[in-house]
C-alpha cells in the first residue's frame, strides 16, 4: 500500500513562505474523501514523518496538519517535534469534555492549535484560551459576516489564517480585517497586485532563456551574453560548480561545463538560473514550486522516454508561474519570452504531452488523487503511484536551493 501525500503553501502577509499544510490520502484503494481521518493521520506520520521526517517534507518550515478527535484525544500528535508543526483540529469532530482536556494538555506541551475551517459557531469558544491559529474558508462567508466574528474574539491572541483565498482583492481585504497567513488561488495561480515591465538590464537573461530551449546550444551566441555581464557569467560557473555534477573537480568555463554535463542538463541549469535572477525581488517560495514542478515534469518525460533535448518538460514546469515571479500577465509575458511554441501551448492551454506532465505536478500540489491517477492512466497507459517521484522531486529542489544559498 502507498501512501499519498502532498502540500500546500500558506504564506504571511507580505507573500513569504510561513508553512505548509500536509494533505494525505491513503493508496490507490482509498485515495479519495471517503478515508478515515484516523488513519489517514497515523499514515502521514509513520509512512512520512518517521520514514523520512516532516521537517524534511517542509524544508524546516511549519508543518500544519489535520488531526481528528480520538487521535488528538490519545496524543498522537506528540511523536511530532511542538515547533515543527501545527495541530489541526478538524471541523467535523465532535466536541467533548476529553477534546477539551487534550487541546489544552497539548497547548500546555508547546503544540500550536488551530481551529480547520472554522465555523463561527460560539461553541467553539471555550476552546479559545488554547488556540493559536483559527482557519477561516473565505469562501463560505461574506467579508460582513468575517468582519463580525473577528470582532467577537478580538480579546483573544489568535492568528487569523484565510483559506481559498482566489484574487488580489480578497487578498487585500482580508488583510485590511486582521488575517496574517494565507492560503489559496492567490499563491498557487497569483493575481497580479501590479504590472511591472521587465528592465532592460534583464534582457540578457530572456536571450538565455532562449539559448536552453533550442535543440543546438550555439555555444559563441551563449558565450556572447555571458560576457556582457561578468555577474552573470560568475554565478552561472559557481551554479554549475555547486550542482551534484561538479564531483572529479570545479569546471572552469563555459565550453567545460558543456562537455562535462551534457547539452540537455547545462539548458537546464541556465534556464533555472536566468528564471532565479528574473525573479530575484520576489518570494524564494515561488522560484521553489517552479523548481519541483520543473524536476517532477522531467521525471515524468523520462518515464515516457521522450526526447532529452531541448528539455521542453523540464522548461515547462520551471515556467509555470513565471507570471507571478514577474508579476505581469501570462499572456502578455509569453509574448517577450522566446521559449518553444508546444512549452507555451502547454502553460497558457494545458494542452500536449506537457500540458499533461503540468496538470499531473498541481494535482499533487492540491491532493487531487482522483486526476493524478486519471492524468498516469493517460500518460502511462495504467494508473500508477507517482508519490515517490513527487517527493524526488521535492527533494531535489529543497537540496539545490540550499546549495545556491550557502555559496
């Protein structure tokens, strides 16, 4: 039996990463919402957290994760370090003197509490004393009625979190009422708060970007760009030379980096580096999904055995929310960005083979069990457990980052 799991990013007001939410289902039998939550809950930690640990999952961010009423009652829970995690408590569970006197041994412990999709109902009240984060679905009630609650509890020290937050207007109404962390459309397919025109100076990076999505890397036209910025041309060499292909010794130019690691890998490598440096100003996060659904998209392009060169499904995942890292319309942007046409059809339509492998990297992201295994019985001609290259995925993209940064 597999075991299922995905997260889900939910950011601060100024749009950095605070946590993420662990959402699970169990294997190909029980992967959709009939599962029950107690085991479900027992899987997550045992098959994820003492396999491979939850701060790994998170890249050492908070993990935020459901937790129903027997297995809260029983501390389940505090197998999972209190400053790694916050504890989720269900909407559906029923509440009872022993959920009572568990929340509040669990907050006594060092365990954040937050309310899952709460309801406004005044019953839930006396849990406030223990309570740290109250999730709101934004969704389900109109900004009045919010507006009304929040000033019912306003005596209480909670954080307020808005789920399914869809648009920059809600985003910023929300925050005009007190919500401090977010989660929703606004992240993972952002609206735009503002139209910023790409700088001249980052025309050379846009020429790279062209350069890795060609079949032939013109290696004098590649070497014509890098020199007209000796910055550019240094964090390229130092990217390369801390990437898991710099093993026998550092590589010392361009030509080398070429015949070391192969056309294909060093497109990729200049792709991810011109996108980090487009998108330098804006959120880490962002340039983090970019980089596993780019990894994932790869796998599975590799999995079908489609051609290695140009990487078109590596370039496609890795500019699937190229509109948020630079803020401007998808549209518009793709009209400057020289990539191959099928990449563009894929992003802007979801359309071909990588349209798929793209659909196939956010159903993971949004726990949609149903369409991954729909989208791998298209794809692979069987439905198919992903969840490990997912994670490969994940991991891979957490490791990279790490390396650039401490470089």
């Amino acid at each position: 039996m597999y075991c299922y799991m995905a997260r889900q990013p939910i950011l601060d007001a100024e749009k950095n990463l605070y946590g993420y939410e662990l959402l699970f289902r169990d294997g190909v039998a029980n992967c959709f919402p009939n599962i029950n939550a107690d085991e479900a809950t027992s899987k997550l930690i045992t098959e994820h957290h003492l396999l491979m640990g939850v701060e790994k999952i998170t890249g050492s961010r908070m993990a935020f994760i459901n937790f129903s009423a027997d297995t809260l009652i029983h501390h389940f829970p505090t197998s999972i370090d209190p400053k790694s995690m916050v504890i989720e408590i269900l909407e559906t569970v029923p509440i009872s003197r022993e959920l009572l006197t568990a929340c509040r041994e669990l907050h006594r412990m060092g365990y954040q509490l937050a309310l899952d999709d709460h309801d406004f109902e005044p019953k839930w009240d006396i849990f406030l004393p223990y309570i740290s984060i109250i999730k709101v679905d934004v969704q389900q009630f109109n900004m009045l009625q919010i507006s009304k609650y929040i000033s019912r509890i306003k005596h209480h020290p909670v954080t307020l979190l808005a789920e399914k937050v869809e648009t920059a207007a809600e985003y910023q109404k929300l925050k005009q009422l007190g919500f401090n962390l977010f989660q929703g459309y606004f992240f993972a397919r952002p609206e735009m708060l503002k139209h910023k025109k790409i700088a001249s100076s980052k025309l050379n990076l846009l020429l790279l970007i062209s350069e890795s999505s060609k079949v032939e890397l013109d290696f004098d036209q590649l070497s014509a760009i890098v020199e007209r910025d000796l910055g550019l041309s240094y964090k390229l060499l130092r990217f390369v030379n801390s990437s898991s292909f710099a093993r026998e010794k550092p590589i010392g130019s361009l030509k080398h980096a070429m015949v070391y690691m192969g056309e294909a890998e060093l497109k990729k490598f200049i792709a991810l580096l011109a996108l980090a440096n487009l998108s330098e100003d804006n959120g880490s996060e962002l340039l983090n999904m970019s980089m596993v659904r780019a990894r994932f998209c790869d796998l599975m392009a590799q999995m079908n055995h489609d051609p290695e060169n140009p990487p078109s499904a590596f370039l496609t995942g890795l500019f699937s929310l190229v509109d948020a890292l630079l803020e401007q319309p998808l549209a518009d942007l793709l009209e400057d960005l020289p990539i191959l046409p099928e990449i563009k059809e894929a992003l802007v339509a979801h359309q071909g083979k990588l349209g798929q492998y793209l659909e196939l990297a956010k159903a993971f992201e949004q726990a949609d069990w149903e369409l991954q295994q729909q989208l791998s019985q298209k794809l692979f001609g069987k439905a198919i457990d992903l969840s490990p290259h997912y994670m490969q995925a994940v991991d891979w993209a957490h490791g990279l980052l790490l390396t650039a940064r401490s470089n």
